[in-house]
C-alpha cells in the first residue's frame, strides 16, 4: 500500500492541525479550570495533554494560539497570570458538557454555568476542582514553552502536579481500572474515542528477554495466514520451545493453512502453549 507524503511548508496551520489531530490519536483530554486575577472562573478542554514524569509528577497541556488569527486563549492568559491550573479527566458522562465548555465564550463569562459542571474548592490552588470528573489534578505552573508565534503555534504549560483527587470507586485491586473511570479520548473531526468496556484490553510486557520475530522459524514468518500481531505475541515468548517434539492430536488439521488458522486461534483466545504445539506440526510439514 503507498503512502502519501505530505509537507508542513504546503499546509496552513489549520490544514495541519487537522492532520496531527487524525493521526496523533486518540489523545486524552484535559478539562482545564484556571482563574483570572479578578476571580472569574474559566474552564475549557484542551487533548494536546499528557504527563510526562512522575518524579515530580508533571503534566502539560497546550492552549495553543488560534489558528485563524495567532490569538491566545483565556485559559493560557489565566495560568500565566496566577501560576495555577486544575486538570479534570473527562469521562463518558461528562461528553457534552465538555463540549459545551469548548465554545468560545466571550471574555469573562464563567463556563461552569454554561455547560452544567459544578465547580468545588480545591485544597492547594485557587481554579475549581469539577464534581463529575473521576480523576483530576491541582497543579503548578513550571514553566512556559513557547513553540513559535503564528496562527496555530504551540503554547504548552508544565506543571508540577500538587494533589490528586481520584473517586474512590475506580480503584480495583489497587488500580485505576479503566472501566470505572471511563474516560473519552479525542481524535480527528467530531471523533472521540471511549477507553473502556470492549474497548479496552490486556496486552503483558516482555518477561525478561524475549524470542524476537527473528528467531521464529521461517514457514511462520512467510505464512500468508499469520498476521504481525499474531506473530508479535509468538515473539514475546521466553524462548523456543523443542517444536520438532510436538505431536498431533485427534481432530488436529491435516494441511500447512489449517494449521496455521487453527494456530490462529489458540493466540486469539491466550493458548500460547497451544499454539507453538500447532507451530511445532506446521513446521514439521515440507
């Protein structure tokens, strides 16, 4: 399949971000709550966000300049001026009053009424905390990074994280599991993402040293049949087990591509040892 390559220099700033924003995807959602000097309330989502270390614990978002005109938003005016920011996530309950929140209000209106959220004192930090959000963060400013200065450009704020506050339900067994936060995720266009329910999954880390992809015996690695996930998860394996050993079983497929499915199969429900017995009668085949 080809690929089509295209160049910043022949983009405007809004045909880029729409590329970034398709293809960098999904992105989590920061739900920002600052204030201004004056006491007024602003709160506004903004998905170029992430955290970015745990010692401190840091995060970043980027109200970027408009890309229309190269103006900044309220939420960068307020966090530059007090020094402070709340990060709300932003789960499935809460889609349309982020979306709400994301209208350019004029100056000084206070969001929280607009879209229905309700504002709580925080403890560290003068922005509200928001009641629906299921995790969020008082932060600090640490520092501003300027990433040029026309339409569009980069403006992220770091900020050392001061307290969590996480609702007491998505832990499970002394985790954030993903189902009971139910968090969204932006993509390109009008497409968000929803990071639980089927949605999710369990993928384990690489135990010590693994196979690799170039240790597989070569019938698995030209199979037709056999895809690169398929093949990743045979890579991970600890190491290779004796296949010329493996002996067959009534009911098993007689041809190369029966059992390369059949082999298929044992990964897609988690039956590694299953599947390298398989490996081993394929293997075995000329």
């Amino acid at each position: 399949m080809s690929l089509r390559t295209i160049l910043p220099a022949d983009l405007s700033p809004i045909e880029a971000n729409a590329l970034l924003c398709g293809g960098v995807a999904p992105r989590p959602i920061a739900l920002a709550s600052t204030v201004s000097r004056e006491g007024i309330r602003n709160l506004s989502p903004f998905s170029f966000f992430n955290a970015f270390g745990s010692n401190p614990p840091t995060v970043a978002f980027a109200p970027n300049r408009r890309g229309r005109d190269g103006t900044v938003k309220h939420t960068y005016l307020n966090a530059v001026a007090t020094g402070e920011f709340v990060i709300a996530a932003v789960s499935h309950a809460m889609l349309h009053p982020m979306n709400v929140a994301s209208a350019e209000w004029p100056d000084g209106v206070d969001e929280f009424p607009k879209c229905g959220l309700t504002p709580l004192p925080a403890q560290f930090v003068k922005p509200a905390l928001v009641e629906e959000s299921p995790f969020q963060m008082e932060c600090r400013l640490q520092q501003v990074v300027e990433l040029g200065t026309g339409p569009g450009s980069g403006l992220m704020l770091l900020g050392e994280v001061l307290a969590f506050h996480v609702r007491e339900d998505c832990f499970v067994e002394g985790i954030l599991h993903p189902d009971a936060l139910d968090l969204i995720g932006r993509n390109g266009g009008a497409f968000y993402t929803r990071a639980s329910g089927a949605a999710v999954f369990q993928v384990p880390k690489p135990a010590g040293k693994p196979l690799g992809y170039d240790a597989l015996p070569e019938a698995l690695r030209t199979s037709r049949i056999l895809t690169a996930n398929d093949l990743g998860q045979l890579a991970n394996s600890p190491g290779l087990p004796d296949l010329a050993a493996m002996v067959r079983r009534p009911g098993d497929p007689e041809g190369a591509e029966g059992l390369e499915r059949a082999l298929q199969a044992a990964l897609a429900r988690n039956d590694s040892g299953e599947a390298w017995r398989l490996a081993g009668l394929r293997i075995q085949i000329p």
